[in-house]
C-alpha cells in the first residue's frame, strides 16, 4: 500500500529520517511487527546511472615496457595416421612460464602447463580437432591448424641479436613437394615470402623485429590447402628496454 513516509514515521518513530517528499511502499502488517520493507525510487535511479557507465579506454600511443625474462617456443608435430599430436613446450628464459592450451571442440582441453626456467615439457594428445592455440606469458601465441593431406612442421624460435630475430624452421616431412608462404601481418614489416620445399628439407627463414620494438605476427600458410595455418605472434626479447604493443 503507498502512503506517505510522514504517516509512516508517524505511526514509529523508529524509522530512520529520509527524504519526506519520497513515497515509499509499506507493508501494513509489516509496520505493525516493526518490520518495514521499503522499495524506493532509489533502485531505479541506481539501474538507470548503471546505464552511464562507461568501459575505461586505453590510452592511445606506445609506452614503455621493461624487458621480460621470458624466451618461449612451441611446436605441434600432426600424426595423422595414429591420429595424434605431440606437444612440446620449452622455456629459455629465466623465470618460469604458464602455457595454456585451447582447442574448440577438443574433449582434451583446456589444459594448462607450468614450466620451468630452462626446461621444457611435452605431451600427447588425440586429434579430436585441427585447431590448436598455446599462448604464454609476455603476449606468447602459437596457432597451429592441421591438415590431414600435408605433413609440415614449423617452429618459431626467438633470437637476441641484430636487435632481435623470429627464426622460423620449415620442414616438410611428407613424400611430395610443398610451397609455403610466410607472411606478417601488421608487424614486422615486410613482404610476404615463398618457400618451395622438397620432400625432407628443412628452411630457416629470419624476420628482423627491431624496427617494431621486438613485436611481430606472422602466419605460415600452404598452397593448394585452406586448413593449414600456423601463426606466430609475440615479443623477442632482447634484455633492452622495449614498447607496448605497436599495433594496439
């Protein structure tokens, strides 16, 4: 029932002093036990001024970033006809990392692996999806999308000098030649670059990452196939003093 707060506090004084010129809904036989239960303009006003928030933005324009004692890699080696995949995860830096491992629709992840500072892990999982991403501290991120017909492996590995290199080892373990193509994306500038491998051989192909502060994002994609992809994405580090990421 709406009444008047003054009626209310009439009736008990106990009532705490609130604005008199807001109605309030009572219970009747809620006052008579000196229990109220008040509903007020209030919540409204409250969901209302939730409306108003407003996420925090980043500030735009790069900023420091001290150096990282993290030195990550990842590989992904597909056995189609066992229809496994063998993970192995190292840590070269100083400190320890977490990797975690996603896969969409994999009954076998998430997972996560603790690895120590100059060590390294592995593990042997079902290939219940074509689609596996390991990230790491420091932005680490490794994408890797099988393809049944094809049997290459890439590994990206960080290295200091120059002012930091991604070295990115081809291989191709299949019976038939294949021509992949290394490209980045916003970072580290460049071309995209062809590499036409025979059956067994093996390609070391190096980007300078100094011109982007250590940062780089390349992808390895295969001719002839629209599942295969690996994408690389992280920071080299040097020991020097670097940015945030150039590209946010």
């Amino acid at each position: 029932m709406a009444v008047q707060l003054e009626a209310a506090l009439a009736r008990d004084f106990v009532l705490p002093l609130l604005d008199l010129g807001v109605v309030e809904l009572l219970d009747a036989a809620a006052l008579q036990a000196h229990q109220v239960v008040v509903v007020t303009p209030l919540v409204q006003l409250e969901h209302r001024l939730a409306g108003l928030e407003v996420l925090p933005r980043q500030e735009p324009g790069l900023r420091p970033s001290r150096p990282l004692p993290y030195d990550l890699a990842a590989t992904a080696r597909f056995d189609a006809a066992k229809g496994r995949v063998a993970l192995t995860l190292a840590n070269r830096g100083s400190a320890g990392a977490v990797f975690r491992l996603s896969a969409t629709g994999s009954a076998t992840a998430p997972r996560s692996y603790t690895v120590e500072a100059g060590k390294q892990l592995s593990d042997d999982l079902p290939i219940d999806t074509s689609d596996f991403v390991i990230t790491g501290p420091g932005a680490f991120h490794r994408q890797f999308r099988n393809d049944p017909a094809l049997s290459v492996e890439v590994v990206g590995a960080h290295r200091r000098e120059r002012g930091g290199l991604l070295s990115v080892t081809l291989v191709n373990r299949g019976d038939a030649p294949v021509r992949l193509t290394v490209a980045p994306g916003p970072y580290p500038k460049g071309a995209s670059r062809d590499h036409l491998l025979a059956p067994g051989a093996r390609l070391v192909d190096e980007w300078a990452v100094r011109d982007s502060a250590g940062w780089y994002d390349v992808t390895v994609s295969a001719a002839g196939s629209d599942t295969f992809l690996c994408r690389m994405a992280g920071r080299v580090e040097t020991g020097r003093p670097s940015t945030s990421d150039p590209g946010k």
